[in-house]
C-alpha cells in the first residue's frame, strides 16, 4: 500500500520543483501578466493540478485506511488513474503552454477520467464502509467537488476547441474556480485536519460538534459562490455572503483546534503543524479585512488586483502552506513505516522524528511567509521590485523546504 500513494507524492514533488525552478527562471515576472493568459494557465495548474491535487490524491489513499480502517476499493485502479491523471494534465498543460487548443480538449478528456477513476474509487471505499461523520461526509464532498471542478474545466478546454458555450465560458470558469478551491481543497484539508489534527497534538476528548457546524457552513459558501457565478445578476452581492460564512466557518475551525490543543498530551506537533494552523488564522484575518473592504468599497473587491491577491493567499497562504506542513508528518511516516515498521524498537532503527529536522522545517517556512508577504504588499502598493523579490524568496523557500522533505527518502 506504500508505493501508491509514494507515487503520487513524489510526482507532486517534481512538479512543484518544476513550478519554483521555472519561476525562479523569470524571476518572478509572470505574476504580474494577466492570469488568463497561456503562461497563467499553465503555472496556475502546475501548481494546483500537478502539486497539490497529486500531493492530496496521496494522501488519500494513504489516510483513507487510517480513517476508516479499510483498505481502498481498488489499488489497481489507482494506478490506472495514475496514468491517466498524469498523462492528460502533461497534455493539458502543454496545451496551455503551447496555446494548442485540441491538445488542451484531449488533456482535460485524459485528466479528467482520471478524476473520476480516483472518485469513483474512494467513494466506493466510503459508501462500502458506511461509517457517516465529518470526516467521511467532508472528503465525500471534496470528492464531488473535484469531479464538479474537472467536468467544468473539460467544459472550457472543449469550448476553446469548438466553441460550444461561448457565452456560458466566463460564468463556468468563475464556478470552476470557486469548486476547485473551496470545494476540493477546503473540504479536504478541513475534513482531514478533524482526523490528523488530534492525531500530531496526542489530543483525546475535544467535542466534534463544531466540525458539524464547519462541514455547513464551507458547503453552504461553496455552493453560494457557484450559484453566484451561475446564477443571475454579476454575483457582487452572494460573493459577500461566501466571504462571510468562509469567516464564520473559519472561526468555529480556530475554536475546535484551540480545544483540541486543550486536550492535548503533547508539547508540539510539530513546527510543521504549527504553522498550518498560524496559516488558518492568516486566512480568516484576510477574510475579515475583505468583509470590510466589501461593505465600504464593493467594487475594489471586484477588481483583478483584489481577485489575484486573494487567490495568492488562499491558494498560497493556506492551501500550499497546510499541505507543505502536512507533508512533513506524512512523509516521514510513510517512509518511517516502510523502511522501519518491522524493525521498530531494535538497536541502531531510527525513531520517526529523526528523518526530519524541525529546524529546517521552520526555516523553509519563515523564508516562504516572509517572501510571500512581500510579495502580496508589491502587489497590493503596485511595486514590481517588491513582487520580484518576494516570488524569488518564496520559491527559494519552497525549493529549501522540499529539498527537506525528499531528504526523508534518504534516511
Ligand atoms: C482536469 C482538471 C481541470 C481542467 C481540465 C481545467 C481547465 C481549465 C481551463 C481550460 C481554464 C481556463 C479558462 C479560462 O480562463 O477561460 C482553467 C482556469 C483555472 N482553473 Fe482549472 N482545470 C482543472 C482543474 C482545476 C483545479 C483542480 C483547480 C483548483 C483550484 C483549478 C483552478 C483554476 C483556476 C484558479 C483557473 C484560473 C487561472 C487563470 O486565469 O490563470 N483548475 N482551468
């Protein structure tokens, strides 16, 4: 069970080196270019398709036997949605990078049935196992969220080969974008964090009814955005409302980690953790500054340099710092317990702790926060230089903090 979710951590790992050594490469320049433009959309899925969704689709399947005690549905069919998820978005983000149209159409085809193996693989661990909490009910949703975010995706990538839905292009990609990261990564990475939160902080006994609360109020902010960007209307009122359950979901999750760390029985979970969680209440102070922004300025909410800035921080600030964070328990574990497991305890056998140095862990973090905060204030006062230099510090950064990670391998 070891070399499936391996597979996709590792692949997740080289596209992430791929992304900072290509944005080293320009030094940082992209990030000022529109968005939507090829290069956007090929560094954009670089990070999101190959980093972070194949980080999360191993960790998965890894955890999914932690959770439910079962192992997944089918292994053989996670690597048939190995090849094809990898296959299709390599084809994808050629496509994006070469603007070939009918490479992007067959890309998001291959990419996205492999979404649906994967789906269909782990909703059927689920349903077969039958066991309905927070945890199980938020990965199900995530699940639905990603096949949502991928359908809608091949939606586009069709439309720019054919031209199929011309006018309906600037709402799907509005709701794509709103599945794709609320949705899929918001869900899981809150739906997972009810189980492995309490597992790094040794914490029995917090009350799980907040994670009920959260489980409603992320899906009711998902499903506003997307109505908000289907819906009628220009979708500025309903954007305030997904703000504001985002924050109040946000603040019943900083409630349920400060009662788990009540609970807990051990000093640290880790500097890794620690700054996952320094991460979430980043969010939610960004939240509630875009609360107040959009009651007194609503149409600065509205603008490309908010738009950006937010998914910077979203995407960046919480998304990557959370999953880079979990990464530092996951990885030692898994490598710990296939190199070690049946050794455990004998002369000479390492304990899980010493494959990673905590130090380094801080380190890479302090330098990716400090250069993405920098960045973020170039881009917010309009300073190119300040851009340049806080891109080329978080990718230092972040290439530092894998470089980290891999070197578990090596123990
Ligand atoms: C197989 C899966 C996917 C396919 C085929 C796909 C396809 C596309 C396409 C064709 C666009 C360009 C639309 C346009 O600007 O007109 C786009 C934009 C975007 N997608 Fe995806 N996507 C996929 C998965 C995801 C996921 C999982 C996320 C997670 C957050 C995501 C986030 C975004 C974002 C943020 C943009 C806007 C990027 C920009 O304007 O540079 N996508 N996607």
């Amino acid at each position: 069970m070891f070399r499936l979710p391996l597979l996709f951590i590792a692949t997740g790992i080289v596209s992430f080196v791929l992304f900072h050594v290509g944005s080293l490469f320009t030094t940082g320049g992209w990030v000022l270019d529109h968005p939507r433009s090829p290069d956007g959309w090929f560094r954009v899925h670089l990070l999101v398709l190959d980093w972070a969704t194949m980080v999360a689709m191993g960790a998965v399947y890894q955890l999914i036997d932690v959770v439910l005690q079962r192992r997944i549905y089918s292994r053989m069919l996670g690597y048939v949605h190995y090849v094809f998820f990898m296959g299709g978005t390599v084809i994808l983000l050629a496509g994006f990078l070469q603007s070939r149209v009918e490479w992007i159409a067959v890309g998001a085809v291959a990419a996205v049935i492999g979404i649906l193996l994967f789906v269909w693989n782990v909703g059927r661990t689920l349903w077969e196992a039958k066991r309905w909490n927070p945890i199980t009910l938020s990965t199900a949703c995530a699940l639905l969220y990603l096949a949502l975010t991928g359908l809608l995706g091949l939606a586009m990538g069709l439309n720019f080969a054919f031209q199929f839905w011309v006018d309906l292009h600037e709402r799907l990609l509005a709701a794509h974008i709103w599945l794709g990261t609320l949705g899929w990564f918001g869900l899981l990475i809150t739906g997972f964090s009810y189980k492995m939160l309490p597992m790094f902080y040794l914490s029995h006994g917090a009350s799980d009814r907040p994670q009920y609360y959260i489980l409603g109020l992320w899906n009711a902010a998902v499903l506003l955005g997307v109505w908000a960007s289907l819906g009628p209307g220009d979708g500025s009122g309903p954007t305030l409302g997904v703000i504001l359950l985002l924050a109040a979901a946000l603040l019943i999750y900083d409630r349920l980690i400060r009662d788990i760390r009540k609970h807990s029985h051990k000093a640290s979970p880790g500097r890794g953790i620690v700054w996952t969680l320094w991460s979430t209440r980043a969010l939610l102070v960004f939240c509630i500054l875009s609360l107040c922004v959009g009651l007194v300025a609503p149409s600065l909410l509205r603008s490309l340099s908010w738009i950006v800035i937010a998914g910077w921080v979203y995407l960046w600030g919480w998304v990557a710092v959370t999953v880079l964070g979990y990464m530092s328990k996951i990885v030692p574990f898994l490598w710990w317990t296939h190199k070690y497991g049946d050794q455990a305890g004998r002369p000479g056998v390492p304990v899980m702790s010493d494959l990673i140095s905590e130090r380094s862990v801080d380190a890479g973090m302090w330098v990716m926060a400090v250069g993405l905060l920098t960045a973020l204030a170039g881009m917010g006062f309009m300073e190119p230089w300040a851009v340049f230099t806080g891109i080329a510090a978080l990718s230092a950064g972040a290439l530092f903090y894998i470089g980290v990670i891999a070197r578990v391998f090596t123990r």
